[in-house]
C-alpha cells in the first residue's frame, strides 16, 4: 500500500474518479462528503421543500451527498459526512457578505478551498491517520528536490490553479489532484467504464449558498439591513440618475442599471463612503496597474521586480506583466497591455508559464 487518503467527495464525477485514481496507485482511501450548506436550511433532503423554492443545481446538496456515497460503497471505501456548516458561515458567507458591505467583490470559492477543503480537511486527515487529502480539481501538482509546485492542468478549458493560490506552501506535499493530466471528456468516459451514477451529471455553476444568483438577497437576509439608494454619478461627480443599493453593483457591470443613455454605461467604481456608483463608458475601464495585497507566495518570493504572467479573474488568459514585490505582503501588477474591469476582492494570480507562482487580493487599479 502506498498509504491512506482522504477523498473530497462532492457527489459530482470528478471527485468520484479523483478517488478511483488513487486507489489504482495503491493508496487504502476514505472518501468524505463536506455538509456546508444546504443544512443551514434545515432539511436532510430538498426534496422536502417545495418545489418553489429547492435550490438550483449547486455543489453541496442532500442529492450530492447521496451521490457521493454511492460511488464510495461501489468503490468499497469507508465514507462518512462531515458537517462544517457553522465554519462556512463564519468563514466564507459571512466574509462574502462584509467585502460586498466594502465595496469588494470577493470569490468565496477561494476562500472554501483555504479554510474547508485545504483547511478542515486536513485536520480531519491527521485523525484517520491519512497522508494526503485529495480533491477533483483540474491541477498540478510536482516535486522537484523535495520542493513543491502547483502547476496548471493540462486541459487549459478545465484549469482550476486560479482558485487554489491561496493554499500554504506546506502543504502541497500533503495534496493530491490525480486529474490534472486528464481531459472533462476523459474523466467522464473512465467514470462511465467504472458505472459511476454520476459519469454524466452536470456540473454545478452557482455560488452554492446563492443558488439563485442573487447575492444581493443573500446579503440582505444575512445582516437585516436594508441599504440605501444613492445616486449613480459620472467621473466628474454628474449626477446621472438613483441606484438601488450599492451591494447591487459590481465593477464592469452594464445590465441590471435601470438607466438608458446614448451609449453604453458600466460601473467604473463603487464609493462606498458617498454611496454612488460611478459609470463611465468601455473604454475608461480599462488599466495597466493592479495593487494586490493578502499575498500567498507559493514559491521563493523575489526581491525586485520580475517578468511573468498574470491574470485577475479567473475565465481569464494569463496576461504578460511586470511584478513589483512591495513586502512579504503586497505587490503591484504593470501589465503590458490594459486590462478591463480590474475588480476589488478579485484574485490576482501569478504564472511563470505552467507553474503558479502565487497571488493576492485585487485592491484598485
């Protein structure tokens, strides 16, 4: 045997063959479902609910949980539950909710992965005697010297490095991603050979506690707040018409203003202090200069500016920039073309070809 693993099992086929991988590579493995969400409401079973309001397809529903096992009792793994709903709300909804009272538009899938997935995960590894906690992230991981580097996966269309930045250097040794040399198709056609009840089942696309993509009611229903109209302004402080809430915008944004003009508008920038919503048209979006601070280093941090690759979302291809180290905790981008809607809260990600170099958190442009 090549040691104990503790499997992520979300319910979905890419976690499910992530563990049929690891035992064809010797490993005695554990497959655990993560109850982050859906209990909060709670029901065990959605289906209790009714129809009006089940949530939509998100990743952490009593189907996925029963999906999960499934596939676990085929493999013949130990499988349990592992309830981190009070952690998830403190960690991640409650965290998503105060960037967006900032200003920011934070992507709480990142944090998911810092504090539950790389976090509590690895905590509960160590009390089954596990050596590695394994997920169905399209990503790579390599050891050169004893040194760890998360790479890139193969399938650039799949690639998820963006997301996991924020892992600790440390632990990458105790990770394992066994799909990143895969294609999407590749893994459904093995889960599918392997009879897999989720071989084809799609994947979910939401924000798992915002299952109707309206994150501003999830805000709302969050703090009890009602938040204030003000007025949307242009670049020189005209006054252009009346937004309804703040929380409602987000850089870049052109539908939704309920406000026409001769050309398009978008949200330029969000004054929290003033409560106005700046618009200004394409073309005033777009940037050289990105500040990044929160930095997470996964390799040797250098001392004065480097060339590398870059990106600040994560559908985004790396882009060619300058990096300027400022401390162990902040760096500016100057990218070599403009880029467009640099967003606040975003992740800026650091690439030196395949290899991910680490990354921050977007403050302005």
């Amino acid at each position: 045997m090549s040691g104990k693993a503790l499997i992520a099992m979300s319910g979905g086929v890419d976690s499910s063959l992530a563990a049929r991988l690891m035992q064809e590579q010797g490993y005695e493995c554990i497959g655990c479902n993560m109850r982050l969400y859906m209990d909060c409401s709670g029901f065990d079973n959605e289906e209790e609910l009714p129809v009006s309001e089940r949530p939509r397809k998100t990743c952490c529903s009593a189907k996925d949980a029963e999906d999960a096992k499934q596939v676990a009792e085929l493999l013949g793994m130990p499988f349990f539950v592992l309830d981190l709903s009070y952690d998830f709300q403190k960690q991640v909804i409650d965290k998503f909710v105060s960037s967006y009272e900032k200003g920011l538009t934070p992507n709480p899938c990142i944090d998911c992965n810092r504090y539950m997935k790389f976090g509590r995960l690895l905590e509960r590894a160590e009390l089954e005697g596990c050596e590695k906690v394994v997920t169905g992230h399209y990503a790579r991981l390599e050891e050169n010297d004893g040194e760890y580097y998360l790479k890139k996966a193969v399938d650039e269309s799949k690639d998820q490095s963006y997301v996991l930045y924020c892992l600790p250097k440390e632990i990458l040794g105790h990770l394992a991603f066994p799909l990143g040399e895969l294609t999407k198709a590749e893994v459904r056609r093995r889960a599918e050979g392997h009879g897999f009840v989720n071989a084809h089942k799609r994947e979910s696309q939401d924000i798992c506690f915002v299952p109707d993509g309206n994150y501003a009611e999830v805000i709302k229903k969050r703090t009890g707040k009602d938040y204030e109209p003000g007025n949307f302004v242009d670049r020189n402080g005209n006054i252009l018409g009346r937004h309804k809430g703040i929380i409602h915008y987000t850089i870049g944004q052109r539908k939704g203003l309920g406000i026409a003009f001769g050309e398009p508008r978008y949200v330029a920038k969000l004054d929290m202090e003033k409560n106005e919503v700046v618009l200004a048209t394409d073309a005033d979006l777009f940037s050289k200069t990105v500040r990044v601070a929160d930095a997470n280093w996964l390799v040797a941090r250098k001392q004065g500016p480097f060339r590398c690759q870059a990106k600040i979302r994560y559908r985004q291809k790396e882009q060619p920039a300058t990096v300027t180290p400022e401390d162990n905790d902040s760096f500016t981008i100057e990218f070599d073309e403009p880029q467009r809607a640099i967003t606040p809260g975003q992740a800026a990600v650091l690439y030196d070809g395949d290899i991910v170099l680490g990354g921050g958190v977007i403050q302005g442009s």
